[in-house]
C-alpha cells in the first residue's frame, strides 16, 4: 500500500476548487454563491498581488547578500590595512626612538647655522673678521 501524500500546487487546488465550486452552485442560495464569487475574487487578488512583489523580493534578497558580503570583504581590507599602517607606525616609532640623538644633533646643527646666517646678515662677522685680522 503506497502511503505517500501529494501536495497539489496552487493552480491545481485553486482549479479544483473552482470546478468544486461550480458543481455546487445550482444547490447554493444566492447568499452563498456571492460569497464563493467574492472568496475566488479575493484569492486571484492574493495571487496577483503575492507575484506582483515575488520577483522583487527575490531581486532585494539576492541584492542584500551580495551587498552583505561586498561589506564583508570590505571591513576584511579596512582591517588588514589598518594593521599595515599600525605596523608602519610602529616601525617608525622605534626608528625615531633610536636615532633620537642623531635627530637631536642635526637639530642643534640646524640651529647654529640659523644664528651665523642672522650674524651674518647683521654685518656682525665681518666686522669680527676685520678685528681678528688687526690682531694677528
């Protein structure tokens, strides 16, 4: 004995229904007839309406997981690159910390020369040049 159970699709039940439907009006009163007419109004409007939107949503389902998972692949590369600058960062951290006394020199250098260049302007090393000159 084959128990198996078939489900019937929309279009199948909806045209069952129908000749159903049909078959019994003569033995319904009026009343009812209006009703089962206003039932099957009711249910193409369903139809209508639930495959009117179908492939829109299907459309937007199929766009949010791909705009889901571009956002994905972008907060991956936002994340390695941040760490490559966090890296870089770090490096040049200690390349600064290392050549503190270097920097701090060319700085004292830097400043020197900027106070012979305002001597300079000022006339004042070459009168000090024509003083030591008459004393040798």
């Amino acid at each position: 004995m084959n128990s198996e159970i078939r489900v019937k699709s929309d279009a199948e039940f909806n045209d069952e229904l129908h000749s159903h439907l049909v078959k019994e009006v003569e033995h319904l009163p009026p009343r009812e007839v209006k009703l089962a007419e206003a039932v099957k109004e009711a249910r193409a409007y369903l139809d209508e309406t639930v495959n009117t939107f179908r492939k829109d949503w299907l459309d937007w389902v199929d766009q949010s997981k791909k705009a889901l998972e571009d956002m994905r692949q972008y907060k991956i590369a936002v994340g390695f690159e941040a760490r490559q600058i966090q890296a870089t960062v770090k490096d040049l951290k200690a390349v600064l910390e290392a050549n503190k006394d270097a920097f701090t020199q060319s700085k004292e250098v830097v400043d020197c020369l900027e106070r012979l260049q305002k001597l300079e302007s000022s006339g004042f090393l070459e009168r000090m040049n024509s003083v030591i000159l008459k004393l040798l």
